[in-house]
C-alpha cells in the first residue's frame, strides 16, 4: 500500500508543470492520511537523491518538480538548441502564414496584417530558408519583397503555392455545424 | 410477424446507411455475398418510413443509400443492354462497399481499446518549470496551422464586416444543363467527387435527382469499371444536346 | 562511463514532449558510438521495466517517452481535473481509421467508404494532429489530401504504422460472435 502512494505522489509530481506542495498531494489523496503521504513523498525523494540518476525531484518554491541532473545540463542543452531549430513559435507561424498567403509581400504589410511588428520573425524564417528576400519595392522606403521559398513547398509537402488551401476549405473544416462530442 | 414498432429505432443510432445494412445483414443472418436485394431494400425502406429524430444532411445519406439499393435492384430485374463487364454482379460494388466498411468498424474496436489504455497513460504537454531553458514554447507546425492560423487572422480583421453568404436557387432544368456541360467538357464525372464538391446540402440533393432524372431519360449512364467503387457517369454518345 | 550514457539519455528522453528516437539521441550525442548508446539505452529501459513504478518509458510512434503507468489514471485525472481528456467520438474514431487504412486519402474517399458525409470530423482531428494535410491530389478539384501523424500512432500507442490492427486481428473480432453492432 505504502509502495503504491509512492507511485501515486510520482505520478502526480511527474504531470505537474508549477512546484507540486505537500498540501496540494493531500488535498488531492485525501482518503490517504497525511503521514502515510509524508512518508510515502520521504521515501520518494529518498529513492531519487540516493542513486545518481539522469532526472530528479527538486524542492523549488515550497513544492516538488522533476528536472533533469544539473550534471547533464550540456547534453539537454544540446538537444534543446535541435529541438528549436526544427520548430517555430506561434508568433513566428503567424508570420510565415502571412507571407505565404500574401507574397510577394514586405514587413509593413505583413505588420499591417498581423497587427504586431514582425521584423524578429523574418529573421528566424530567413535562417530556416523558409522565406527568401526577392528584391525591393519600387515605393518610399524601398522595402524588401519576402516569398516562401522551395524548402517551404518541400517542407509541407506542396508542389506549388497554388496548392496552399484556400479560404472556403479551411471554413468548411474549421465549421462546427455538429460539435463533435 | 413484426409490428411497425420494431422498426422504429432511432437512426441516429447507426453511423450511416451502411452501418444500417450491416445490422440488417446480420439481423436476418443474410450472407453477404449473396444478398436478396429486393427484401434487403423493403427492410431498408421500412426503417426509413419509421425514422426518428434525424436531421436533414444524415437523411440525405440515408436516401442517397436507398436509391443506390432501388437502381442494383432494377439492374438485377431488366435485361442489361450494355454491359461492360458481361459478368459482373450489380451487387457487387455494395458488396465490396460493405465489407470494407465492416473492417473499417472492426479495427476502429481495436483501436478503441488500445485508446482506453493509452489514455490512462499521461503525458506531458509541456515542460515542467524546472527545465528552465527559454522559449520552449515551440512547435512542430503543419500545413493545417500554417492554413488556420492565417484566416483567423484575417478573420479577426473582419471581424466587423461579415459577409453574407446568400443560398443560390438552383432549377432542376439548370442543374441538368450544369451536368451536361460539365461531361461534355470532362466526359465523365466521378460520382462522389461531384457530390462532395456540392456548396450546399440542397445543391447536392438536386443534383442528385437531375442525375437520376437523366439516367432515365437515357442521356447519360453510370458505370462502374473496376471493383474499386468509383462509380462513373457518361455522356451517351448518340444523344446529341 | 556507461553508467553515465544511460543517464544523459534518460535526462533528454525526459525533456523531450514528443517520443524520442534512437536516432536522434545518437545525431545529439554523436561523440558516443551508436553501439554504446544501444546498450545504455536498453539498459534504460531495463531499468525502468523491471520495477513497478508511477512513471515509465513507453516506445511508442517509433521513440521513446515517459508516461504515467496506467494504474495511477484515477488519481492523475483527479489533479489535472480541468484537463478534458474525453475519448474520440465514434464518427471521429470511424473517420480516423478509414484515413489509416487508405492513405493517402481525400475527403471525397473517406465520405465515400464511409457512406456519410466526413467533413466536420477533420476540424477535431486536426485539431488533435492526428492527421494531417500532406498536399494536393492531381485530379479534378485538386483535393486536399490527407495522412495520419505521428502523433496518430502516440496516441494509440502504436510504435509504427504496420502495428494497426491486421487482416488476421480484423478477422478475429469479426468472427466473434457477441460482436455489437
């Protein structure tokens, strides 16, 4: 039983993503006295500081969260920069939407669209080569024209930006006549 | 014998016609690969006579299936004058429609169990504080955001001028001539892909009974030529628009 | 040394949200041999099979992610309580397998196998990612085209695409006899 409430408070630390505090374990095991919690989190803890591990549970502000071995910081770090490199941020997908949707296109327009100045987020699209720089406007101020590239095309898997869905399917995707229950 | 009670089962039950036939299938211990056409389609017909609670878009695909059952019925009655494949079942698309279907249904059990035991098991979603690397607030994106995340921009841009999208009329004689047009410049149209490209409900059942209409009237033919279900209508040659 | 590999791999499967392949742990961690990694790995995965825990390694969608174990779902769900966690509908689940079974595959082919209408099906399973737009179908109306994801296959825990139900599993259940309909 007692083996059982150390797996539970695990669990529980583990899906958490803010500080988990003793309090809140009990509030949530409340058929479970509180000393069978507090020794069952004791033996926890006791399990992860004893053996040198690559993940642990750390004390931070009051509460119990698991981190990976301060040790292995180099390797996660690693991994981490990869995983960036691979993605985008929601700001950025905002903008590259826009491009695609618009192009040729500047950064004013595209500012003008997303309502926010995007002049950040061309940078990291322009070192994922999924936008490329085509010329300069013939207009004050000369802007920069930006396109989607090929690796854009390649990347979603489209053979032109003519292939990009259009308005009316996405509508009729996004539609929730029946709420899917 | 059966009361009309029994019949009145709430359609809404069943996933679509097919999934009605299957239970009727099995109801009446039928085999599959030799169903009576004729009785299958009275039982069909009685269940729709005896419908509840269904709304219009999910009675059309009841209705598109009941036409389907009334035209394999009328080919297993009259002497075919042209026969593609001379020796082909007309049940045979429904055949090959349901057993698909009835492996689709079982395979989705499968995969109800493998959910119910997969979802007991929780994942992250994001990272705990801990982790404290920034900007972790990626993601991998697909075609579908890149698509989503741009008209609800401009959706929340026009926010103020909502358009209305007003319902075309659609005359049966207009629709005819709209099918006619359409093989005359493709020569054939793929029946389900038709359908599915309709704007509206009402626009697909209308043009559902212009084509039935013209089948009749002997200006075009359905046909299918492969057991791969695509049913194909044609342009008759001799007949001159 | 080796002692060490497995933690540093255990410390990047922790911090990736997606499942974690063994290629990319070998592209992370390139100044180790792939053959070392191999058996750190295992070891990993030893180590966490052999005792009963409240979290686990699970190989799923070709990697490796921690999970809860199944037996603690009550009480998880109870602390992550505003976190809808609902089971696909019925529709959605039918649609998602004809999409499996057939794909690549357009939205006229799956209404088609189906005998209904599909359409408002797509908005939650492309919501949940598990499909995906994969481009445009060279034939008239250029229809969008779709496949399952790898999160498809994470959430049925399956490791890849040849584990969906087979022919022989499909005719297993058809031939028992309690089948409902």
């Amino acid at each position: 039983m007692k083996k059982n409430l150390k797996n539970i408070i695990e669990a529980l630390i583990f899906v958490s993503i803010e500080p988990l505090t003793s309090d809140k374990i009990k509030n949530i095991l409340d058929e479970f006295p509180d000393k069978e919690i507090e020794n069952a989190l004791k033996e926890l803890l006791h399990h992860y500081s004893g053996n040198q591990r690559g993940i642990n549970i750390q004390k931070v502000s009051g509460g119990y969260l698991f981190a990976t071995t301060k040790e292995y910081d180099e390797y996660v770090k690693r991994f981490l920069k990869d995983e960036k490199k691979q993605k985008l941020s929601r700001e950025a997908l905002e903008t590259l939407s826009t491009i695609a949707y618009h192009q040729p296109t500047t950064l004013a327009e595209i500012s003008a669209i997303r309502g926010v100045d995007a002049s950040h987020c061309l940078k990291t699209l322009l070192e994922k080569k999924l936008i490329k720089i085509v010329g300069r406007k013939k207009s004050p101020g000369k802007p920069l024209i930006y396109r989607t590239t090929k690796n854009f095309l390649a990347y979603f898997g489209l053979n032109s930006i003519e292939d990009l869905p259009s308005k009316e399917e996405i509508e009729k995707i996004l539609e929730d006549k029946y709420e899917d229950s | 014998m059966e009361n009309s009670q029994s019949y009145q089962i709430n359609l809404e039950v069943f996933q679509g016609p097919l999934d009605l036939l299957l239970f009727l299938i099995k109801k009446k211990e039928i085999d599959i690969h030799n169903i009576p056409i004729a009785s299958i389609t009275r039982e069909y017909l009685k269940y729709l006579d005896h419908k509840k609670n269904i709304n219009l878009e999910r009675e059309s695909e009841f209705l598109l299936m009941a036409a389907l059952l009334i035209h394999i019925k009328s080919r297993m009655l009259l002497p075919r004058e042209i026969s593609l494949d001379e020796e082909e079942d007309p049940r045979q698309i429904l055949v090959d429609r349901l057993l698909d279907y009835k492996n689709i249904k079982a395979a989705c059990k499968i995969l109800r169990e493998k959910e119910e035991k997969q979802i007991k098991k929780w994942k992250r979603k994001e990272l705990p504080k801990s982790v404290s690397f920034q900007e972790l607030d990626f993601m991998e994106v697909s075609l579908f955001d890149v698509a989503e995340v741009f008209f609800n921009l401009i959706k929340r841009q026009e926010k103020d001028q909502i358009k209305v999208i007003k319902g075309r009329d659609f005359s049966v004689k207009e629709k005819k001539q709209d099918i006619i047009r359409y093989l005359k410049e493709h020569s054939f149209l793929d029946f389900i892909e038709y359908f599915s490209h309709q704007e509206t409900l009402e626009e697909s059942l209308i043009s559902f009974f212009c084509l039935l209409e013209l089948i009749s009237e002997r200006i075009v033919i359905a046909v299918q030529k492969s057991l791969f279900h695509r049913i194909e209508v044609w342009l008759r040659k001799e007949v001159n628009i």
